[in-house]
C-alpha cells in the first residue's frame, strides 16, 4: 500500500458518510470522494500542516466539493417533506461502510431529512462541529470563513433543526421481535397484522413516487388497493442505521426485487416505512432474486 493510500484509507468511510449527510445521495457522495481523493493526491505535495494529520485537509476538500455540488441542484426530500407540486430529487438510502465512526442517530433519514431543509454552509458547519467534532477553528479554516461566522451558523443551525426521537436501533432485542412478526405479517398478507404494528399516526411513503400516506385507515385502503394483491418475501437488511427490509415480489416461480422498506421504530411501534422502489438491494447485502427454494 502506498504512502498515501496508508493516509486516506483509514477515513475514507468517514468522508462517505460526512458527504452523504451533506448530498443525500450515495452516488453523489460517491463522486464527491472520489474527487476529494484526485484532488488530495495531486496536492499532497505541497500539504505541509503534517502536525495536525490528514483528516482535516481531507474533510476540507470533501466539504468545499459537496457545497460545490449542493449549489448547482435541487434540495433532495423525502415525499412527506413535499409542501408543493414540484419536480423534486429524493433522498436516497444509506448502507453505512465498514469502519465508518458515526453515530448510528446522524444517518438516520429524518436527520438527514432535515438536514437538507439548512442552507448548505449552516449544513457543513454543523456536521463538522458536531458529527466530526472539529473545533470552530478548524471548521472556519476549512470553509474561509471566521470563527464567530462558525458559531453564528451553528447557532442557526440547531435552532433550525427539528426535535424528534431517535428510531430505536436494528439490535434492539424490541426491534428484532417486531421485525419478525412484521416481515411474517406480510408474507401471509395479514393486514390486520401489520396495521397493528403501526403507530396510530403512521406515514407510509414510496419515492420516486410523490404518493404518501398517513395514518392507519389510509394505509389501510393504500394496501388493500395494491400491495396485499400479490405475494411477497421480506429480508431484513440495515439501512441508514435503521431496521430495514429488502422486499421481493412473486414473479412465477421466482421473487424479484420490490424495493427497500426503511422502518423508523419508536415506543415499539412502527412510525415511518419509506419504501424505495428502485434501491438496489445488492448494495445491502441481499440477493437480487429470491429462487423457488428461498421459502419462507
């Protein structure tokens, strides 16, 4: 392994995760580090602040190339977050990289919802002041900007940010017995079932499809309408740091992909499902196909 790899390996799923944060986009996050890593090889050469290592320079370049992306495109949302018609970019879902020193609560999709509600540099400056823990010095560094400019966006930023309770974790010994039931509640199409693990006041939403749905009745008539007509298999998966299901849906003999079920869980319940229909489910350690042996 070269010198440098030996430099950026050890954070290189640190800085997936910060630009996925900032982009909401795996695949952009993708690019941003890919182009972060171009940029801090042909540099490396004239970095000299070696006394405070790499991961500052790093997350510098990484920062300053997502604010760069984030200035030429469209907010990214979830449909729930949809006010009016429009043309909008979805978030999309997250399988965390081995290594990656995050908290699981600062991947979550309703953080990183709101996060794409802040002004971009508000974004920045509070992701590298609280989630990568640099000092407000470093952070106006990073960005050219002053330290009391750090503090005041900072300031705007959690005033800004909604209050909401984390989704218990995918190894909650709660969650792991809920995911049971829930994924043999489909399988069976047992509505009454899976309504019942539902919080009263459930959201239900499917991007690329603006169509949302809140609240158990309206699920209700959503499901009957169209999910529960067919067969389908569950595999839990994690997604976002959160419990999640690939869904296979019955084609002949075979079950092929439906999309990815990402579940926020609280109070034992089941508060948001956001079911991305196009998620490759590869990415998340399942299969692309479920065989006729699969079962249930």
């Amino acid at each position: 392994m070269s010198t440098f790899e030996e430099l950026v390996e050890p954070l290189r799923g640190e800085l997936h995760a910060h630009c996925y944060q900032l982009l909401a986009s795996p695949h952009d996050a993708d690019d941003a580090v890919q182009e972060t890593l171009v940029r801090a090889w042909s540099a490396l050469d004239t970095f000299t602040d070696r006394g405070a290592g790499v991961r500052p320079w790093l997350f510098r370049i990484a920062t300053n190339r997502c604010l760069t992306l984030l200035a030429n495109r469209a907010r990214r949302e979830l449909p729930t977050d949809v006010g009016v018609a429009s043309d909008p970019h979805w978030i999309e879902p997250y399988a965390q990289p081995e290594g990656t020193a995050l908290a699981r609560e600062r991947l979550e999709l309703a953080f990183v919802a709101a996060l794409q509600h802040l002004p971009p540099l508000q974004r920045a400056v509070l992701l590298l002041r609280e989630a990568q823990g640099f000092s407000a010095a470093e952070v106006a560094d990073q960005l050219g900007t002053t330290v009391p400019a750090v503090n005041s966006a900072l300031q705007r930023a959690r005033a800004s940010l909604p209050v909401t309770t984390p989704s218990a974790g995918p190894d909650d010994p709660g969650v792991r017995e809920l995911a049971r039931h829930y994924a043999a509640a489909w399988e069976a199409g047992d509505l009454d079932t899976i309504l019942a693990l539902l919080a009263d006041d459930a959201r239900y939403s499917m991007p690329p499809e603006p169509a949302w749905y809140a609240g158990t009745d309206a699920i209700r008539g959503f499901l009957l309408a169209g999910p529960l007509t067919v067969g389908w298999r569950f595999r839990a998966t994690v997604a976002n740091g959160q419990l999640a299901f690939g869904t296979y849906l019955r084609d002949g003999d075979v079950h092929r992909p439906g999309g990815l079920d990402v579940l926020t869980v609280r109070d034992g319940r089941v508060s948001e499902v956001v079911s991305f229909l196009t998620a490759d489910l590869t990415n998340f350690g399942l299969p692309d196909e479920l065989g006729p042996s699969a079962g249930l």
